[in-house]
C-alpha cells in the first residue's frame, strides 16, 4: 500500500484552504504532502482536499483525498484508504546528541563557510548534523563532473551553483535552519561585500583553496574582530593544517605566513600554474589532488575547534576540550611524503613519543609583532625607518605586495 507522509501542519491547514503540494516519490511508493509549490490545490471548508497528481512528466496520476477528521488524518488514493505517516513540524532532530552539549545554543550560531569546495561541504554538514541553526554559504562555483569524488554533492547536483545545491543539502537535515546565500568569489573587488555580510556570524570557516582569499578573509575577520578558522591540505594531500585566528589574540594567516613560510607555501594545488610548479614528473599533476580521505581529517578537525568555539562558556561535556585545543596551528601528516621534510619520518608502528603520521600535533606559533595584517605594524616602520601611516601608500597593504611568496 503506498504511504502518504503528510507533515503535522498541514493537519491544521486542512480547514484553513491553504494550499497544498504532494509529490509522488520512490515509483508510487511514497506521497509527500507539503505547504509550498505550482502543483497546489486548495483544501475546501469542509477540510477535504482532493489532489490529482502527476506521475513525472507521462501524465496525470491517481487522485488523492486528504480528509482531516478530529485530529486525525486520513488519506484515500483513487478511493483506497492509503497508510498515513504523520511527522510533526517541530521535531526534535537532535535528540541524539542532546546531554553532550546544550543543542538550542547552537541552533542560534551563526557559521559564515567562505568556500564551499570538499572541506566546506563536509564541514557544514557536520555543523548541521551538530545543531547549528544558521548558515552563510559564501561560493560562485558551480558543481562539476570533477568535484563529486570529494565533495558531499553528488553527480545529481552537477551544473548547479554550490551554494544553493549546499542549502538544500543542509535543510534536508534541518527544515528549520536558516540558510543564507551568496554567490561571489572573494577577491579584491568583493572583499568589502563579503566582509560586510559575514560580520554577523559568530564564526567564520575559511575553507577557500587560495592564498589571496585566505589573505583577504583574515583582513576582514580582523577587522570585524572575528574568531576564524583556516584549514588547507598540502600538495597530494600529504598532510594538512589547521589555523584558529582570534584576533589580536592568536596569530593570523599573516602572522602565519611570516613566520612559517614554508608551510604555507606547501598548501593545495588550486591552479594549473600551481600544479605545473610541483608536478615531478611529465605528467600533468591534476589541480587539488588528493583523497578524500587525506583531505576530511582536516575538515573534521576544523569542526571539532568550531564547536568548541561555538559553545564558549555554556555548560558542556566538551569542556576538557577547551584545555586540549589550545594551540593556534595544528599539524597533520597523512603519509610520510617523499621530497618533504617528514619523508624521514619513523613509520607509525607503535610507537607514541615520535611525531609520526596520522597523529594531530599543536604547534606554538607566536604572533608577528611586526605583521601588516594584525601587528603593530605602523610603530614597527616608524621605529625602524621613521615612516608612519600617513607615509604608507595604500597599495601596499593589498595582498599582492605585503605577503612575499618564499619560493
Ligand atoms: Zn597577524
């Protein structure tokens, strides 16, 4: 017998005549009765709907009756009486992961996800799936072929814009979350728009595959005195990083960039230039090689920090947590990569005072006094050279000249 899945509200629309939508699913299996669409009737006073639906593009189906009587709905399919599966509007979703943290604190977060490639997608479905209500999702690509061997879309989203195929992919665990859009690529045309719509997050994921929007991210974020996590894997995924910025507080990308230059120059592979630079042999090196499997120990490690930031003084059995992730940069290998420096690594085995692979380690990365992004930087130039900001040209904070590329 097909099953009609009606939601509780419609329950009370029935008198109402409100209109209704129900699709047929699952090959004439299943009918999902809902509150929106084009293929909508209106439910007469006597709280009666009568439905005649269409079977896909062949034609019209059988008719369905919708007949609320006292509280009780029934349905009738081609004047069949057809089980009736009722869910009600405000289910608890997340009563599973209730007594590990207060989950309406997090129905009221706000994470602003700035790109929304492999990392990204991973890590707003877990925020979702952990209870956080709202979402910015800040991306212009569109879903490609390429993307679906790593990312949480699959082949059924392709052509569509990321952000949109995302927001329907985080409303199908939560109906209730608040997801808000935008399609643009953060450069330095729309830094302002973008620092401008992510200044009401209570956190902002950093999980774009590029040096320059990383730069323009932190920029922001510091302005807006945001806390910002950066993740990136390095080339062939070998390994990964994550950055926590608080800022003026803990160092930035900046700050990052002038002290361990080297890392950052080791990250992903965004661009054919950049795949040309690292290839070692005539084969072309695709851009972002690399697992999926190498790339979401960093993603759920970015998530793990986001919920501890997230839950920042409210009662917790995450709270030891607060002790453990304290550093500001966290170092991850997942193989011991030939041409690097962890090829000489000691092999795993069983061995628990060696860094090896496969393990997270904390590195104690100071602040740079000096750094343009978050530093004292003018006092430093006036000290050193008797320059002040008046003296400065503006372009010389932009992105491409303030950070020298090591290589
Ligand atoms: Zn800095």
């Amino acid at each position: 017998m097909p099953c009609v899945v009606i939601h509780e509200s419609v329950t009370a629309v029935l008198a109402e005549g409100i209109p209704l939508r129900a699709v047929l699913k699952d090959e004439g299996d299943l009918w999902v009765v809902g509150l929106e669409g084009s293929e909508a009737v209106d439910v007469g006073s006597a709280g009666v709907a009568r439905l005649r639906l269409r079977h896909g593009d062949s034609g019209t189906g059988p008719s369905l009756l919708l007949r609320g009587v006292r509280g009780v709905v029934q349905a009738f399919i081609d004047g069949v009486e057809a089980e009736v599966q009722v869910l009600v509007q405000d289910i608890d979703l997340f009563h599973r992961v209730r007594g590990v943290f207060e989950t309406d604190v997090l129905s009221k977060r706000r994470v602003a996800i700035v790109g929304c490639g492999s990392g990204g997608s991973f890590i707003a479905r877990e925020l979702t799936k952990a209870g956080v209500g709202e979402f910015l999702l800040i991306d212009h690509d569109r879903m490609e072929p390429g993307n679906v061997c790593r990312h949480e879309l699959g082949l059924s989203e392709v052509g569509r814009k990321k952000v949109f195929a995302m927001r329907d992919l985080i409303l199908d665990r939560n109906p209730t979350a608040i997801v808000e859009t935008l399609a643009v690529h953060l450069d330095g045309s729309t830094v302002q728009q973008v620092q401008d719509a992510i200044s009401g997050a209570d956190l902002v994921i950093g999980a774009t595959d590029n040096r320059e929007s990383r730069l323009l991210l932190n920029r922001a974020c510091i302005a807006n005195d945001q806390p910002l996590l950066f993740g990136a894997v390095f080339r062939r995924a070998y390994g990964g990083q994550v950055l926590r910025v608080l800022p003026r507080m803990t160092p930035c990308y900046q700050c990052f960039l002038n002290v361990l230059p080297h890392m950052g120059n080791d990250q992903e592979i965004a661009s054919a230039e950049d795949a040309a630079a690292i290839a070692y042999s005539d084969r072309p090196v695709a851009i972002e090689p690399g697992l999926s499997s190498d790339v979401l120990p960093v993603a759920l490690m970015m998530v793990k920090i986001a919920i501890v930031l997230l839950l920042e003084g409210e009662k917790t059995t995450l709270a030891p947590l607060r002790e453990d992730l304290v550093a500001p940069l966290y170092l991850w290998l997942n193989r011991r990569e030939p041409g690097t420096d962890y090829a000489k690594l000691p092999p795993l085995e069983h061995r628990v005072d060696d860094m090896t692979i496969l393990r997270w380690y904390g590195v104690l990365l100071p602040r740079d006094p000096d750094c343009a992004a978050c530093g004292a930087f003018e006092d430093s130039l006036l000290e050193r050279y008797g320059l002040g900001g008046q003296d400065l040209d503006t372009d010389f904070f932009s992105t491409d000249v303030a950070v020298e590329d090591p290589s």
